[in-house]
C-alpha cells in the first residue's frame, strides 16, 4: 500500500514538473522595438525579414518591430510610448542620443544585463570608433547597428566627360572645388551636399577636415565659433555662393540622392547608408571616396544604436539581450551592410564569406570602413536635442545667406553655453 502510495506521488510530481516546464517552453517572451530609416530604399522589408529570421532560430521569443520614421521622429515616439504606459524594451535610436537617454533615466547599460564571459566578448567586438558615442562613464549604452560615415559619391562618367581622372576622386578642399568647377554646366552642378535633415553632421565633417572638434569629450562645451569652424563654414556657403558649383538655397537631404542619380550634380556627400540605393538606381559608372581633407581627413560616424529600456522584467531583458546579439552577429552585420551600405559593424563581419565576396566585385562597399580610421564620434553633448538644433539652425541660416557664418555660429554658441551651464 505504501509504495503505491509513493509511486501515485511521484508520478503526479513528475506529471505537475513536466506541465510546468512545458507551460514555461511555451510561454513566449514579448519585446517591441522601435526604430527609424533615415535612407532609401525597401529596408523595412530587410528588417522583417531578418526578425522573421531570429523568432525561427528563438521561437521563445516575439519581436514586434514598429518602423517610426526617421531619427527625430522615432525617438519621440518610442519616448512618448514609455511615458504613456506602453513601454517598448528595446529601440534603435541615433548614437547621438545617449546623453539625453541617461539623463532621462530611459535606458540601462548593457554591460549591467550582458555579463557572461560570451556576453563581455560580444561587447569588445565592435570598431571602437563605433562604441565611442553609446560608452560613457565607464558603462556599454548603445551597441552599433545601423552605422554610417559620411561619403563623397561622384559619377565616374561626369568626370571623364570633363578630363578628369575617375579613378583619382578628389582628396582636398582645393582638389575637390577645382573638380566641381569643372564639373558645372547646363544643368548640372559639380557638387551637393545636403543642408537639410542633419545640417549639424555635415558641418561636423567640414569642421574636423579643418582642425577643430565641435564638442569636449565629456559633452559638456562645445567650440562652435572658434575662427576654424567659421571657416569651415564659410567654405561650405561659398560653393554656392561665390563658386556657383553647389545650387543656392537649401539642398534636399531627401532628395539628393534622386538628384545625383539623375545626373544633377557630378558629386554628393551624403551618408554610407545610400549606398545600395545608389548601386540599385544609378545607370552609370560611380565612385565612392573618403571625404576631402582641408587641414586633415576626417568625417563624424553617424546612424543608430540599440538601446534597452528601464521597466523590463529580467526576462525580457535577457531576450532583448539575445536579440541584439543575433542582430549584430558578423553574419548578420554583413546581410545588413550589403543591404544598405551602412558600415560593418566589427571587424568580423568583413571576414564573413559574403561580406569578402560582395567587396571583391564592389570595392565601393569598403570607403566607409576605411573611413573609420579618422573617422570621431558624431556630434553629442547633453541637452544633445537642444544643442543640436541650435547648431543646425545657425548652419542653415548661414547657408541660405540670412546671417554671416559668424553670426549664425555666435548665437549657436551662446545659446549651447546657456543649455550646458548646468553640467560645467
């Protein structure tokens, strides 16, 4: 009697065990991402298709991935789901960012969630270049994935129309307003660069070729009208300006890459992240170059990080944590740059078998990369927004001949002094 007692027992404890376990394999983990394009072509299908990848290979976890718009757009919605009690675990906003998330108390660090010794290699994977914005005081914020470096594409056939050299794209400020000299004609100029969308990126770029660093490690001052970035704003105004090889008024940072692909300017500067669009839509034979140098090369990184949100359970942080490592896995990082264009985002991923093969037939597709060994880290500070859009508005305002550069950089700068004051 008593061992059939026992044997009833122990089967409903196995019975009881082996419910629950299933119940818990079944039990999926939600996590909804936020996160932006801020370029051309099909990539929210990219996107889907690679989730739809990961809940095959994790089908214990559920990724819904909500496509926001662009930087500005996606941060203010993912932040306003937050505070109107729909959180999201994860997103991928600007790298630009960090300063404003910690500030808020938004975001936790990775390096607090991913600590396994797998979990610290993974975060010492990645370009340093592309660690600098999401690294502050000591902690892993942000981990790259949709990384960008600025770009000079130029249309092969312009160039040899004009007696210039394709193969010798220019490498200065002189070198490169000579060519677009030469390259202006009916219809079309020598060169764009966009002055609307991120303003304060490409002014970052003319002022780092020209000596000077807009902000301080810490974020908290910044060097807006110091005599070289004057200058190197003054040099950007006078391509319209005084050369007439740029058009006047505000350049479309939408539409420049239509326009270059059209043949309306021989030269763009505009984001990595174009790349494939470019490669997709272009009926003639293009180069990509590594910025023109004045004083020194250089181009600010730029794009999107993943971030995790505060008011996760440990589940969910856990997921979102296996999520992010699948995401940006050297196979995955590859898929992802031969997609768009954006940068590999570690070393291995340029040693995957596709990402080698596709720059073999595609050199193009390795400026950027290259570009990272001068490349800094893209414009952040606290009160980043605000700071920001200060800079970006002097830049326009400049540009479209309302103020001097001087001015427009004075009262950027006075304005930034005011919103930093706190953190000094």
């Amino acid at each position: 009697m008593l061992s059939k007692l026992i044997r009833k027992t122990t089967l409903a404890a196995l019975f009881a065990s082996a419910l629950t376990a299933s119940s818990l394999a079944s039990a999926a983990t939600d996590l909804t991402m936020y996160y932006p394009i801020a370029v051309g072509g099909p990539l929210t299908d990219v996107i889907d298709g690679m989730i739809n990848d990961f809940q095959k290979a994790n089908p214990d976890i559920k990724v819904k991935a909500v496509y926001s718009g662009n930087y500005d757009e996606t941060r203010v919605r993912a932040l306003s789901a937050i505070k109107g009690g729909q959180p999201a675990q994860l997103s991928v906003l600007g790298a630009l960012d960090t300063y404003d998330l910690i500030d808020q108390n938004l975001i936790e660090p990775f390096d607090k969630v991913a600590t396994s010794a797998e979990d610290k290699a993974w975060l010492q994977s990645f370009y340093p270049g592309l660690m600098a914005n999401g690294t502050i005081g000591g902690h892993v914020w942000g981990i790259p994935f949709q990384r960008s470096t600025i770009v000079m594409f130029y249309n092969k056939d312009m160039f040899r129309a004009a007696g210039l050299n394709p193969d010798a794209p220019p490498k200065t400020w002189k070198e490169m307003l000579a060519a677009a000299t030469k390259l202006t004609g009916k219809d079309k100029f020598g060169l764009m660069i966009p002055s609307t969308g991120y303003p304060y990126w490409m002014f970052q770029a003319f002022a780092i070729q020209n000596g000077v660093s807009l902000m301080n490690k810490e974020g908290t001052q910044v060097y807006f009208n110091t005599p070289a970035a004057v200058e190197a704003l003054e040099f950007w105004r006078s391509l319209a300006a005084t050369h007439k090889v740029s058009p006047a008024g505000a350049i479309e940072w939408g539409t420049l890459r239509q326009a270059f692909v059209q043949g309306q300017t021989a030269m763009m500067w505009h984001t990595t992240g174009n790349l494939t669009a470019v490669k997709k839509e272009a009926k003639f034979d293009f180069g990509v170059a590594m910025l023109p140098a004045n004083k020194q090369p250089g181009s600010p990184v730029g794009g999107g990080n993943f971030y995790l949100f505060k008011g996760s359970t440990p589940a969910q942080q856990a997921a979102s944590v296996t999520f992010v490592r699948w995401m940006t896995a050297p196979e995955r990082a590859a898929q992802w740059s031969i997609a768009t264009g954006y940068v590999g985002t570690s070393p291995a991923s340029y040693n995957t078998p596709a990402l080698r093969d596709y720059a073999k037939t595609f050199p193009q597709a390795l400026v950027a990369r290259d570009q990272l060994a001068v490349a800094i880290p893209e414009f952040s500070t606290e009160q980043t927004a605000r700071v920001r859009e200060a800079l970006s508005n002097a830049v326009q305002a400049a540009l479209t001949g309302t103020k001097t550069s001087k001015q427009a950089l004075d009262e950027a700068q006075a304005t930034a002094e005011r919103l930093l004051k706190p953190y000094r």
